[in-house]
C-alpha cells in the first residue's frame, strides 16, 4: 500500500513537473515581459524537484529509509542517484537566477 501511496506521488509531482518545464520552454521561445511570472515558474520546479528527491532519494524503496545502506552497491547506486538529482537541482537554480 505504502509502495502505491509513492507512485502516485511521483506520477502526480512527474506530471506537474511537465507542466512547470513546458511553461519555461515556452518561455525561453516566447519571452514573458513579467520577470515575476519566469521567477515563479523556476521557484515552482525548483519546489517540485526538492519533493523529488525526498520521496526518492528518502522515502522510496532505495532510499534511506529503504534498502540504501544494506551493502556497498546499494549505498554506490544510491549515491548516484542523488547525484544525479543535485546536479539538476543545482542546474535548476542557475537557470533560475539567470
């Protein structure tokens, strides 16, 4: 049950994230004169990113609460996986203050 609770969550927060990222391309295309409505936009996908990571990298079935630390290629796998998500974390906030 606890395992179809996280999926819609990541189904739910996928599909926002598709919304807020087609709303920055258009932007990048269609430049909006509002820096307000480009600064709200990337605090949006910034926002849903962070919720990514902790029901991902957290609360998922490889997470910290799960199996991450069970033997070295589980903590190795998670580690990269974490990576991977701050370096568009951090991607995000430069485009962002760009």
């Amino acid at each position: 049950r606890n395992n179809n609770l996280v999926n819609a969550i990541i189904m739910i927060i996928g599909i926002l994230e598709i919304c807020a990222g087609a709303l920055v391309l258009i932007n990048f295309f269609l430049p909006i004169k509002l820096y307000t409505v480009k600064s709200l936009l990337m605090w949006i996908v910034f926002a849903l990113w962070c919720v990514v990571i902790a029901v991902v990298d957290v609360l998922g079935n490889n997470g910290i609460l799960g199996d991450a630390f069970k033997n070295t290629t589980h903590v190795l796998a998670w580690l990269k996986g974490l990576s991977m998500h701050l370096i568009i974390l951090g991607s995000i906030l430069v485009a962002k203050n760009n």
